[in-house]
C-alpha cells in the first residue's frame, strides 16, 4: 500500500505546540518516535504558530503542520498589547478546536506554551485522549490550566505541578542522542584541539547580550591561557555588534586556534559533547541536552523567565553536581573566570566515558526519553495500545 494510503488509513495524532526551540524541539523528537513504533508520518500532524520556526522546521522533518496565529500574553496586566494578543490567541483556538473537530484525532500530545493552547482546548472539547509534556520543572500556564483534563502528564522530573505525572525526561533530538555516542571523536570532527580544555558558551538562537559581553570582556584575559580553546556561539541578534577577534597568543599562536565565534550553530549537540564546560541559559532543552550529553556547566538562568522556571531546571543539575548557578546580575568577566578556573569541581561523563550518561540521577533528560512520551501517547489514545504498529509491520511484510 503506498505510503499516503497507509497514513490516511491510519488514526492521526496531532502535537500542539511551536513558536519556540524549546517546545518544538522536543515535539519533533516525539514524533519522531511514533513514527519508529510504526505510526505514520503523514498520521502525524503538528498544531503550532505562524510566530516562529515551525513552518521551516516541521515540514523539512517531515510531518504536516497548520500554523495558526496568536501570541503569548507580555505581563500580567491590561494594555492594548495584551488586548490585541487575547483576541488573536481566542481566534486561533477557534480554529483549534474545528480543527480537532474536524480530524478527531486518536490522541493529543500538548506541549505547553500559548502555541499549544488551541489544539489543546480542542482535545478537552472533543473528548480526545490528551497528554500532557511539560519540558520544564515548573509546568507552563497552558499545562497547568488544562492539565486536569490529561490523562497522564510526561514531567522532566517530580514536582512540575501537574496531576497524573510521569517521570519520562524531557525529549532530546536524536542528534543529541547521538552526540552523546559519539563524544569521544567530537573534537576530531569538529577540527578542534584534542589537547585543550574546551568551553562551548551560548545563549539561544538569538543570544544573550549578558553571556556575550561577559565572555567580550573575558577575552584578553583569556588570550593569555595556554590551553584554553573557547567556542562562542553569539547568537545572530548580537553577531553584527561583535568586537573585532582578539589578537593571536603571545605564542604566535593564531586566534582562531583558541577562540571561535559563529552566530548560530546546528550542530551545538556535538559541541557539547567535545567540551569540558558549557556556559548558557538554563532553558528545558539545554538542560536536557546537559544531561544527555553529560557536559558539566556553568547555568546563568534568564531572570525574566515565567515563574523562575530556568533557576528550577538548572537546579536539578545543581543537585547531582553537574552545574553550578550564576545569577544573571553577577555575570561578568570577572566572574566567567572565576567560574572557569572552578571548573575541575563539577562532575559529569568527561573524567570517566565521553560517550556514557552522566549519572543515573540526571533523568531531566534521558536517551530514551521520546520513547517514553510516545509510548505514553500510545497507551493513552483512543486505538488499542499496538494496533497500529501491528497494521504498519504487516503491511510492510505484505508488500515485501
């Protein structure tokens, strides 16, 4: 049977969520996972917003997509800002919820965010199976008003808020999983020296300004550390207000053999897995990525983050010695270095197995954790648990 008959015969899932890397990311790696359980990807359809990469990003992975409109509300307060974002966001879960309606899904995978809230609210409408993925330690405000209707609640770690949770991690790409593997020849791959200690400092696709300016001032001091070799990914907000590179090393050595910058980077999970310290925020993908990869960090969380939510997932890592917190205000050259010079304290999979998990504690993101949410998508839609993974192996054997 050709693929797209297979997928129309097939019940649909759909995945509310987008706007951000950190809510889609985690989707894609999802879906990702149903589709290797034998769940077709043109049964999988993603529900998410016209505000961010999702209409570049989930088509090239493969997987359908209506983006819809709407905006998260700036602060608790009212404005015409807040007023205007209301209406559209009211206006995309209409549409979220004829949507639902219309493709009456087997299940609902909601992950958070305003992104979510449409098809979200249509699976409570309809009566669809819903499951809930929180990426976070503290669940979002989509999650927590809709939470109740889930029939389980896939948490990063115990505490998030949710009824019905289940400890999964929270999912990683498979890039990551990989790169976790593959640790030991990273800096091969990368063409970076095998000799050096390696710090890999970001903020997110747009940057910080405060890492950034903190690792700008940094650079003279660090131009004098043999053995140092820092990449830096600026983000491409603030790549064009760079300082021009650093002259080479007193050793002649030349600069780009001790500092890199690049304003994006798609392969950071490899980078990660070549460094001996990381420097960045402390949001839910990063620090799953961390704890994937076993990179030990340096965590300066963003201090506007909704419900200090970056403080608490950087604390899990803080827990099991992985990381150490800076806060944002203190962040400074002065600091960064004190912070590097510190380094040698942290533990992580560098000083044991370069391609091994971090330690069993670090279940804010685990290998198999998409394996997890998918199956508990599986068991919670409204098909019998395997039914469809048992259609798609049979009619594989039948045409082969």
């Amino acid at each position: 049977m050709p693929a797209r008959d297979r997928a129309s015969a097939a019940p649909s899932v759909l995945i509310a969520g987008g706007g951000t890397a950190g809510h889609l990311m985690p989707g894609l790696a999802v879906a990702t996972a149903l589709t290797e359980r034998g769940w077709p990807a043109g049964a999988i359809h993603f529900v998410g917003s016209t505000r961010g990469m999702d209409a570049q990003i989930v088509p090239a992975a493969g997987f359908g997509l209506t983006a819809l409109g709407g905006r998260g509300l700036t602060a608790r307060r009212i404005n015409l800002t807040n007023a205007l974002a209301a209406a559209s966001l009211a206006w995309a879960t209409l549409r979220g919820v004829a949507l639902v309606g219309r493709r009456r899904p087997a299940a609902v995978l909601s992950l958070g965010g305003y992104a979510a809230l449409p098809a979200t609210v249509g699976a409570v409408v309809w009566r669809v199976p819903l499951v809930i993925a929180e990426q976070n330690a503290v669940a979002s405000a989509t999650n927590r008003l809709l939470g109740r209707f889930a029939r389980a609640a896939a948490v990063p770690v115990h505490g998030t808020g949710l009824q019905r949770e289940v400890v999964t991690g929270n999912p990683v790409r498979p890039e990551v999983t990989q790169a976790a593997l593959e640790a030991a020849d990273a800096r091969i791959r990368l063409g970076w020296p095998t000799d050096a200690t390696v710090i890999v400092v970001f903020g997110g696709s747009l940057g910080s300004l405060r890492i950034n300016t903190a690792v700008w001032s940094a650079l003279p001091s660090l131009r004098g550390r043999d053995g140092v070799f820092v990449y830096h990914v600026v983000g491409k907000r603030d790549w064009d207000d760079r300082p021009p590179h650093p002259p080479p090393r007193p050793n002649g050595s030349d600069v780009t053999e001790w500092y890199r910058a690049v304003p994006f980077d798609e392969q950071l999970p490899l980078a990660l897995a070549a460094a001996d310290l990381a420097i960045c925020r402390a949001g839910a993908s990063t620090v799953a990525e961390l704890s994937v990869i076993g990179t030990p960090a340096v965590l300066v969380p963003l201090p506007i983050a909704t419900d200090d939510h970056q403080r608490r997932n950087a604390e899990h890592l803080v827990s099991i010695g992985q990381a150490r917190v800076v806060p944002d205000a203190e962040l400074d050259a002065q600091r960064m270095l004190a912070e590097i010079d510190q380094m040698s304290e942290l533990s992580g999979a560098r000083g044991v197995d370069r391609g091994t998990q971090a330690a069993p504690a670090a279940t804010f993101g685990r290998r198999d954790s998409a394996e997890r949410v998918a199956q508990l998508v599986i068991e919670h839609s409204s098909v019998i648990p395997g039914s469809v993974v048992m259609r798609a192996r049979s009619r594989k054997e039948s045409t082969s």
